[in-house]
C-alpha cells in the first residue's frame, strides 16, 4: 500500500472524527475503589450488578454498546468460581461453542486441530483487551474458512492469563459498531484489572488431577503522596502432565498421551491520574508456553501389532492416507506424542494510553499499542518405514523402548515450523456529548508483519516467507437519547487494507469499504424492553485462504453481508428475568470450501469459493432467584446453516460426511443441533457453590461417538477468613466420553475432551 494513500485515508479518518467536536456535558464517569462503586451514564453501579433501565450489566466500557444479546463475566463469579483459563469461563454462556482437539495448544498451520469457538454459530468472531484487537491481519497460523475449521483469529487461552482479568464482555451478533465491520458472530472483550487505593496481594496455589498445579500472585495498590500512581502486577505459571479422558467408542479409560503443558504469564499495568479527566495507563503482557502436540487421540479399536502392521503397509499404496480407505490411520500419530513432539508459543504486549478527556462515560484517548507473538514448533516423530525398509516397532511391543532411546532425530526440527507475528498501531478516538447525541469516533492504523520459516523435508533447508499488511479502520457512532426509554444508534465504519505484500498472496487491497449499521433499544416499562439491530459486513481475506485453489483459478473476494437481531427482556416479578434473541446472517460473498464439479478433471474436487449464507440462531435464557441463597439460569440454543452456490458452480449432490463433501452437510452435522445449559448456584454465609450442565443433544453419529452428551462442572468455596479462603472445583463430574471437533480423515473420537478432573485449592489476601 502506498504511503500516500495510507496518509490520504487516515485524514479521512480524521475528518470524520473532527465531526464530533463541539459543545461540552458533564463528565459522569468518576470512580472510587474504596467504595467498590462508579457512576456512568448517571446509573449507579455497584459490585458490577447494576443494569441499565434496557437490563443490560454496566462496564467501564459499556458505552461502546448499542444493544443486543451482551452477557458478562463478572469479577465476583470469575472469583468464586476458579476459572483457569478464558475458555473455561466463557463455557457457560448460551450460544458460545467451542471446537478442539482435546488439548492445549493445537497444531501450528493447521486450523482444525487448533483452539477456535464460535459465537450463535459463526467462527467469525472478534477478541479484544480492553477494547483493542489482537489479532494480526497477516496470520497464517490462524484462521481457516473451512466448514470444520473456525475463522476466529487467536487462541483465547493464549491472550492474558486469569489471574489479570477483570471482567468478560460476551457481545453477540451485531451489538457493537465499533468493535469492527467483520464482527460477524460477535465479540469477546476481556476487561484487565487496574490498582486499587489500598495495597493488598494474592497469592493463589491449586493442586489436583494429572499432576495439574497453578500458581498465581498478583499484587496491587496505589502510590504517591496523592495515591494517584495505581498499579496491578500478576504472575501464573499454569502446568499439568498427560490428561485422561472416556474413549467413546471403547467406553474406556485412557491416557492422551503428549497432552502435558507448561503456560507461564507476567502483567503489569500503571494507571496516573493527572487529574480532572485525565489518565495515562501502561499495559504489559508476556505470556508463553511449551505444549504437548499429540495431534490425535488413538483409536484403541486397532491398537495391536496387526493393525499396526497393517496400517503402515497400507500407506504405502494409492489411498492409504486417511480414515475412511485406511481404518486406525491416526494411531501413525502417537509416534508424535512418543517422541516428544510439541509446540510453543512467547508472546509480549504493550498498551500505552493516555485519556484526555470523558464525557458522559465516553473516553477519549490516544493509544499506542505493540504485539509481539512467536510461535514454534519441533515434529520429532520417526519415519513409518525405516531405510532398511522395515516398520516402526509398535509402541506397546518390546522393541519400542530400545528404538526409541536409540533413535537418531534428523537434523535441522528445531524448530520444523515457526511463525512469527507482530503489529504496531495508533488509535485516536474522541467521544462528545451534545444534548441528547453521545458522539463517539475512531481511526486506527494498524501495521502487521509475519515472517514464516518452513523446513521442507524433501531438501532438509528452511524456507522462509515475511508478508506484510497495513490497515485503517475506523468508526462515527452516534448513540441518541431519544427520551429515557428509547436510545438509536446509527453507525459508519470504514476498513482500508493494503495489498499483502511478500509471499504467495495475489489478492490486491486498496480499497475503502464504508459499513453502516443501525441499533435501537426500547424499554417499554421498568420491566420489559427490546432491541433491534442491523449492520453491514465486511470482511477481507485472510491470508490462509489464499492456499486452497478455486475451480476457476479466480482470486477470492472479501466477504460481504448483512446481520440482523432482534431481541427481548422481561421482569417477571422481581426474582426471574427471560430475554430471549434471534439472529440472522445473510452473507452475499462468503468464504468456504465446497466439493465442486471440475470439467477439466469431470470429477468433483474440494475448492475455496464465494458462496451465499444463510444463518439462523435462536437463544432464550430463563434466571431466577429462589431466595437469597439459591439462584439458577437456563439457556437454550439452536442454530441452522444454509448455503447456496453462486457463479454457476455445482455442490455434490453426495451428503456423506465420510466424503467431506457438502458444506451444510458439514456446518449443520459436525455440531450439536440443540444446546442447553444450566448455571445453579448456592451461597450463604462464608459457604458458596456452583454447578454449571452442558447439555448437547442431536449429535450426529457419524460425526461424533454419542448423540447426546451431559458435561457437568462442580466447585465449592469457603471463606475461612475475611483474608483466607479454600476451593475445590470438578470439570466433568460424570466423565462424559465427548468430543467438539470431527474430521472425516482421522475418524470419529479423534479429538476427545477431557475426562473428570478434580483441583483443590487455597487463596490468601495479605
């Protein structure tokens, strides 16, 4: 991308923000951490359960809202429930899924085996900091546009530890216009923790299965004469051996041997009060890992030295690659998870802001922000048949131990695949109250790298690819108080994306792309209210899309699209609340892959193409309060895909999943068609407890080894002391044999999921 045209959109971008200028209100936003309580939006909010007159739970970022199903994390649940991660938290709210292979980590470069989730179905989904993105617009690693892969851009376990998190904000569809024009599914806005005016630390350790054990202190306070320094300091190093779970097709107990990890991470974040409305803060996050990298589970059904036999000499003739021509073909894999194959990841974050002004809970600031990611990893596994032409010794054989002690690895996998990441920006934004018109304007420029290193084993040399990308997006968001009972919110967003530069990748940016969007949200009384919304998508090509050839050897388009929701809450009484939400996504442009008809081979061959969407999702969530111990939340959710071809291609007619042909055969079968959940709580005195169900039914079985699946998890806490409190938390209580993620070329039960572990720990303040 040119320079100049860089320069050109961003003082468009500026322009359009200047249009906010003008006029002043008082500023309400003004917090005191002694009391626990702030103002915004003339709406006092205490302990982060207060809600608006529309029923939605005030953050400190509540007013990049407009509307929609928005559920949040808060910080007395993240505490009293023990979450260990930002995926086991976010588990229990209706509609979001989650696709996986079993284990931490996944495999670099190939999207199905990695950590992704989806939000009312769609894997289009945004994850933020603090309301920043972090995600790299050049990414290989991430994001894939295949039915059974996900095109969420990071790994949230890998993005900031617990122990650093203070609130989650879990938006769907399109309630946030500033957030991004490619938001389609929804956003995840994870909240950090600031310094508090009193000192005071944590130290948290927690012990239990496989050898799992935690470590978290964190320590915060304020500092100067005038206590205007505030500071937050964590540190976490998270480690467990080899999990176990219930192999559904065996309906046994086995070990999922490779899985064991280390995650360690370090966050420091400086908040300075300058006085009146202005704060400068400073956000440091380092987070890195060694993770096991089994790629498989085994399928136990052919675990023998025929079948192991058997499944080598097979490899060696025309379709002995894959499941379905070759049964047990992924027990080839443990020789990864045997012989010490893994992948790992160092990642380094800075977020420097300064606030210069807020208006009726509108910051405006300027940010400068620096993302630093390194992801590596070593394939160590042996070849299935030696030089002398003779086979790998079945791991379970005698042989096996003296093979591998003496096995010598080829040189040069160390590492056999590294990626690494980086991208540096500067965001403006300005927010201005006139009269009934919250102003609130954006521009940032955003500049990403990633340079790839590849060993390619047919020369045994590294093959290296640095691609870059520029990008300005921005928004005009203007949020009017039509009366206390009635707000509209009319958007426009702009997203400029320069050509990729280095590589392969052909596709040609430099267009600007203007998306407008519309929310509204109407109470009808102190106890009903409703929403409605519509937004304009877009979403450019990734970079990983442009490795699968299409039928005619076209480049792909971006993705384009509409998404709608409507919604409604009601009070009934004063101790249970239903809101029920639906939404609709009619993409004109999407990405995916489909078996199409090729005329010059007259056979059908899988190809990346644009094709139309259609997606439907339905949620309804019931919460009741019994009385002041017992609280209990049901949810429900259904989701339905249709697709259509466009540009006069064909789909295979064939529907099998064991040919991967049809996409909404694919979309549809390879999830849950119901999901339900149950969140049921007790607290009383110095005692609280909590059982989460997960319940899957409609599970197709030639995707997956059950129809239905009950997941439930169980955690006790007690207050000792006002400083000193004991937990224990138990996922899976009743080890459910499960799985979230099906692929046709390894078999079904491929990727299990944990099976019951139990963690016991002790949290002391001081």
């Amino acid at each position: 991308m040119k320079r100049k045209t860089i320069l050109k959109t961003g003082i468009t971008a500026l322009m359009l923000t200047s249009l906010a200028g003008g006029g002043y209100n008082t500023a309400y936003a003004a917090f005191d951490e002694n009391l626990n309580t702030y103002t915004l939006d003339a709406v006092i909010v205490n302990a982060d359960r207060t809600k608006n007159q529309f029923g939605d739970t005030i953050t400190e970022q509540s007013y990049y809202r407009t509307g929609g199903d928005v559920k949040v994390i808060t910080r007395e649940e993240i505490e009293k429930r023990h979450y260990n991660d930002v995926t086991e938290a976010i588990k229990r709210v209706p509609g979001v899924t989650f696709t996986n292979a079993g284990y931490r980590g996944g495999e670099y470069g190939y999207n199905s085996y990695n950590n992704s989730m989806a939000i009312n179905g769609d894997t289009r989904v945004i994850v933020l900091v603090d309301g920043r993105r972090v995600d790299n617009s050049t990414s290989t690693r991430f994001g894939s546009s295949a039915a059974s892969a996900g095109r969420t851009m990071v790994d949230l376990n890998q993005v900031v530890s617990m122990a650093s998190v203070d609130k989650i904000e879990v938006i769907k569809g399109p309630g946030a216009s500033v957030y991004g024009a490619d938001a389609t599914g929804g956003v995840i806005n994870i909240i950090t923790k600031k310094g508090t005016a009193k000192n005071q630390g944590t130290i948290d350790l927690s012990t239990g299965s496989w050898k799992k054990h935690i470590y978290n202190i964190s320590y915060s306070g304020a500092a100067g004469n005038d206590k205007s320094w505030k500071y937050f300091f964590s540190a976490t190093r998270n480690m467990a051996h080899d999990s176990k779970y219930h192999d559904g097709l065996t309906d046994k107990d086995h070990t999922y041997n490779g899985t064991k990890y280390k995650e360690e991470g370090v966050t420091f974040r400086l908040d300075k009060d300058l006085g009146g409305d202005k704060e400068l803060k400073f956000w440091y996050n380092h987070q890195n890992g060694k993770d096991g990298y089994p790629i498989t589970a085994r399928d136990w059904r052919y675990w023998s030295q025929a079948d192991w036999n058997r499944i080598i000499e097979r490899t060696t003739r025309p379709g002995g690659y894959g499941n379905t021509d070759n049964p047990g073909y992924r027990n080839l894999f443990s020789l990864d998870a045997l012989s010490g194959s893994y992948n790992a990841y160092r990642n380094n974050d800075i977020d420097i802001s300064y606030t210069f002004k807020k208006d009726n809970g509108m910051e405006s600031f300027i940010r400068f922000y620096s993302q630093k990611h390194h992801y590596w990893g070593v394939d160590r596994y042996p070849s299935w048949i030696l030089a002398d032409g003779s086979y790998v010794p079945f791991p379970d054989s005698p042989e096996w131990g003296d093979f591998i002690k003496n096995y010598k690895f080829p040189k040069g996998l160390s590492p056999t695949l590294s990626y690494y990441e980086e991208n540096h920006g500067f965001q403006l934004q300005y927010g201005k109250s006139l009269g009934i018109n919250d102003i609130l304007a954006s521009v940032t420029i955003d500049k990403a790298k990633q340079l790839k290193t590849q060993l390619n084993r047919k020369t045994n040399q590294n093959e290296m690819t640095t691609v870059h990308r520029d990008s300005v997006f921005g928004f005009v968001q203007d949020k009017i108080h039509i009366n206390d009972h009635w707000d509209l919110t009319p958007a426009l967003r702009f997203s400029h994306y320069s050509d990729f530069v280095g590589g392969t990748y052909s596709h040609a940016g430099g267009d600007t792309i203007y998306t407008p969007a519309i929310n509204t949200e109407y109470a009808f009384s102190d106890s009903f209210s409703g929403y409605v919304g519509w937004t304009k998508i877009y979403r450019p090509i990734k970079a990983r899309d442009y490795s699968i050839a299409t039928p005619n050897g076209d480049a792909l388009d971006d993705e384009k699209g509409d998404v709608y929701t409507i919604g409604l809450r009601k009070d009934i009484g004063d101790k249970t609340t239903v809101n029920v939400n639906y939404d609709w996504t009619k993409m004109k442009n999407a990405v995916t892959y489909y078996t199409v008809w090729d005329t010059a081979s007259d056979d059908w061959r899988s190809r990346a193409v644009n094709a139309k969407e259609k997606k439907e999702s339905f949620n309804v969530t019931l919460d009741h309060q019994f009385n002041e111990n017992w609280t209990l939340s049901l949810a429900y959710t259904y989701l339905h895909d249709k697709w259509e071809a466009k540009h006069g291609e064909e789909f295979d007619p064939d529907i099998s999943l064991n040919e991967n042909s049809n996409v909404n055969t694919m979309i549809n079968k390879l999830r849950p068609a119901n999901h339900y959940t149950a969140n049921l709580s007790f607290e009383k005195g110095k005692w609280y407890t909590g059982l989460l169900a997960n319940w899957y039914t409609g599970c197709s079985t030639e995707a997956f080894t059950h129809k239905r699946a009950l997941v439930l998890d169980w955690n006790l806490n007690y207050e000792i002391n006002k400083d000193l409190s004991t937990y224990v938390t138990v996922t899976n209580l009743t080890n459910q044999a499960y799985e979230n993620a099906y692929s046709a070329y390894n078999g079904k039960g491929a990727a299990p999921q944990p099976g019951r572990a139990w963690m016991f720990g002790v949290k002391y303040k001081f």
